[in-house]
C-alpha cells in the first residue's frame, strides 16, 4: 500500500523567487537539487540531482501550482507530487503533496523533503532577502 506525504512550509520569500528555486535549473543547482533539467512548461521531462530523481511536469499555473509525475530507482509507478504557493504578507506558503510514495522508501522520502529539497531552498532563499 503507497503512502500519501503532506507538508506546509513557511519561507520568508516572495512567490516569485520561490517558484523559480523549484523550475529555474540555475537556482535549483544553487541550493543542492543539480545538476537538474527542469522548466515551467507542461510535458517537460525534468531530472534532479543528476537524473537519481526524474520525472514529467503534468500540470502548471505559473507562480501557483506545480504538479509532477516522479520517479526514484526502479519504481514501478510514478509518485504525483504537488508544489501549491500562496501568499502570507511578506512569507509565501508552500504545500507539498505528494502521493503513491513507495512504501519501503516513505521514510527517506519523507525526511528527504526537509533535508535534501524544501529545506535547502528556504535555507538559500531567506539567506538571500
């Protein structure tokens, strides 16, 4: 049975360069997840940390929503993952869902998000406002 992983992050950051810590390839190598291919645009075939994590950009509102089809190792399925952004005064929320994680890998995958992903972003992005 896959698990389903839900988080909320606060990042003192505007939107705008929230969003491009999570599309733009050149601020993705920055705070750690490259090399990477990646883009805002639907259909992309996106690769992080040098292909260990790939997948397909499925859906996109610009500056919004991200929604990705992810592969890790030898999955049989992809993990759906959704980036949801909204606004909170001079924060910017971010709500990660992800669902169809394996579950002998939820464990990693789960502390992964803080320590490997959305952790080095808000770490990068508050140290430069």
């Amino acid at each position: 049975m896959d698990k389903t992983i839900k988080k909320v992050y606060k990042i003192s950051t505007t939107i705008d360069k929230l969003w491009e810590a999570l599309v733009d390839p050149a601020v993705i190598d920055e705070w750690g997840g490259g090399p990477s291919k990646m883009d805002s645009k639907v259909g992309t075939d996106f690769e992080l940390w040098n292909g260990d994590i790939y997948g397909k950009n499925i859906e996109v509102v610009s500056k919004s929503k991200l929604v990705q089809e992810w592969f890790g190792g030898d999955w049989p399925k992809p993990s759906i993952v959704t980036f949801t952004l909204k606004n909170d005064n001079s924060n910017t929320i971010l709500e990660l869902e992800q669902v169809d994680v394996p579950d002998d890998e939820f464990e990693d995958i789960n502390s992964g998000w803080d320590d490997y992903y959305i952790g080095p972003m808000k770490q990068m992005l508050e140290k430069k406002d």
